[in-house]
C-alpha cells in the first residue's frame, strides 16, 4: 500500500485521503474537461462502496470519465455494451466443455465474463432486455456469480457505473424502480458551459497527451471505503437525512410540528425507501472525509440529496403535466424541512453544535 495512506491518527488520514482526492481530480482534469460535480460524486460512490446509474445525452464524455477514474485508481476496467440480443452468460461468464488430451476425459470448465473486473462501465444498460439485466443487477447486490450451482466471487472492490441516454427511449428496456434502487447514486450529466466547450474542442481536434497516473490502489481504496463507514454521525444529522426522506413517503404521518412541503403532495406518487436513509447518511460521511472534516454535518446530507434521491422518488401525472422533475421536488424539501427537529433534547444538541 502506498506510504501516503498508512497513517494511524484518525486526523491525519483524513488529511491525506484529501491530499489523494486533490491528486485524483488533477489526473482526471488532463483527459475530462470541467465536471467538478460529476466526478465528486462518483469518486464519493466509489469511497461508499456503491454503484452509480450516469445519465447524460450522447458526446457528454461519459464512457471516457468512467475509463479515465478506473486508470487512476489502477484498478482493472469492463466495458460491457448493453444491447437487445445480450445474454445473462455474455456478462457472468460460461461452462465449456474441456477435454483433457493425456487421460481423454472431459470435464466442465468456467469462463469468467466481463464483469469479473473491478471497475464494470455497463454502456447504456436499458437497451437489453430485464433478464440480462437482472443478471447484472445480481452481482451487483451480492458480488458474486452462480454458475451450474457453484459461486464465483467477484474482485474487490467491485463497482458498477451504468449509463442510460435520456432523450431516446423507442426500443429500450426501462429498469423498475425496486431495481433503480439498488445504485446509491443517479449523476447527471448536463452540456459544459461556452468555455469549457471550447477547451473540448482544443483537445479533441489537436494531438493529445492523457498519460493519467494511478494514484490509488485497490488496497488504498478498501481503506478510504472503512474510514467512511467508521467515520461518527451525530444523531440530529442521522434525524435530520430522516425527516427528508420522510417527507418523501405521501400518506405517511410526519413528525409532530413539520409539515409535508406542497410539492410533494401535489408531484409524487411514491417516496423513497430505507436505502434512501442509508444512502444519505453513508455519502454525507464521504463528502465530509473527502472536504477534510472531521465531523458529519447537515451541510454534508444537503450537498449528496440530489444524486442519492433523485432516482427513489416516483412522480405522478401531474408532475409529467406540469414538467416537474425529482430535482425540483428535492429542492422543494431542502428549503421546507427544517435541520432541527421538535424535540427539545434534539434543538438543545443543535444549539450546542451550532454554539460549539
């Protein structure tokens, strides 16, 4: 493991697993152009252990951010291309039939597929049919693969970064809900501003020079993943992700003195579930380490909201009517749910907090 990551102080890892994310963003610069957002988010899924579904419309240099993370985090990379006539056993792997040639019997023989990597970019994963889906989906959840009754692990770490076009749906495959829910994050991907495009265009149309260093390796990454999970959440931020994603659930009673955000009961069909909670809570602990705090604040849960929620909220017909999206339902509960909760012993600790 490289020295950089082998302190003991708790203070001084955090130091040095921002110093390693500063170095991360510099080596994904040289090949992608702006994105700052996008590629906090994906490196934060990456620390969380999670996957992530990136949606963008074509030319958006989504393939090659997925390819460009993987070199510098010198782990191996699949690029599996989804399309209508691909099998479950075109991405798990197959049993052939081997003969060996000095006792001429025969015997079964496991090939493993283009998800036994590390890093999986699944191309446009709504044009293949839910079964090769839920193939994919499989390992994902348990990281592994059966084949003919035996279980073959996956490498770790192992991440899944799909990718979906939001604009061409004629032909494809939606994936349900229940299976949307399964990737910590949904990133968006939107069109770069005037100068931003005009660097694109620079380095496109010119000789280009992305030798990208790795800067972190498989074993530093384990680390970083177990720092976020024993990072400590104070409970009124663990209360207050709660209430948000609470207040998703139309129909379900709030808690006493809060108040549903309009919105909500006029947009959405159905809210999130449990994993929206964890998803919260796990990525704000990310986004704090990879900001260089120490402590997980109500900040952290409102700067991750977006990508951990948009997907894990339904939206009914009036919101297709009146072109409302889950970006603005989440902004609606950002401003309407208040950080601190009814009870006394819990605006005493925020007092203290905000005191302190």
């Amino acid at each position: 493991m490289p020295e950089h990551l082998q302190s003991a102080d708790p203070a001084r890892v955090i130091a040095e697993v921002r110093d390693a994310y500063q170095k991360l963003k510099t080596e994904i610069h040289k090949v992608i152009v702006g994105q700052d957002e996008v590629v906090d988010q994906m490196l934060m899924c990456i620390f969380c252990r999670g996957h992530a579904m990136v949606v963008g419309v074509p030319g958006l240099a989504k393939t090659l951010l997925i390819s460009t993370v993987a070199r510098t985090l010198s782990l191996g990379f699949s690029r599996i291309q989804f399309t209508p006539d691909l099998m479950p056993s075109d991405i798990t792997g197959t049993e052939v039939i081997e003969e060996d040639k000095t006792t001429g019997t025969r015997g079964l023989r496991f090939v493993k597929g283009p998800v036994f990597a590390n890093v999986i970019l699944a191309d446009e994963i709504n044009r293949t049919p839910p079964k090769t889906q839920a193939a994919l989906l499989e390992s994902m959840q348990e990281r592994h693969v059966t084949v003919g009754g035996v279980q073959h692990l996956l490498p770790e770490p192992f991440f899944v970064l799909a990718t979906q076009n939001p604009i061409e749906q004629e032909g494809t495959y939606p994936l349900p809900e229940a299976q949307l829910d399964r990737f910590m994050f949904q990133i968006l991907i939107e069109y770069p501003g005037a100068d931003e495009e005009l660097e694109i265009v620079r380095r496109s149309t010119s000789r280009r020079d992305d030798d990208v260093q790795a800067v972190l390796s498989g074993e530093d990454i384990h680390r970083v993943q177990g720092l976020v999970r024993q990072a400590p959440v104070p409970d009124h931020v663990i209360r207050y992700a709660l209430r948000l994603v609470r207040a998703t659930r139309v129909g379900e009673p709030m808690d006493d003195g809060i108040e549903r955000p309009k919105m909500v009961e006029d947009y959405v069909a159905w809210g999130s579930g449990p994993r929206g909670s964890e998803g919260l809570v796990l990525a704000a602990k990310a986004r704090a380490i990879l900001t260089g705090s120490e402590h997980v604040t109500p900040e952290h849960i409102r700067d991750v909201a977006g990508p951990v929620l948009r997907h894990r909220i339904l939206t009914n017909f009036n919101a297709e009517a009146d072109r409302v999206s889950t970006n603005e339902v989440i902004r609606a509960l950002l401003e309407k749910i208040p950080v601190e909760g009814s009870s006394g012993p819990e605006r005493r600790q925020m007092d203290s907090v905000l005191r302190g």
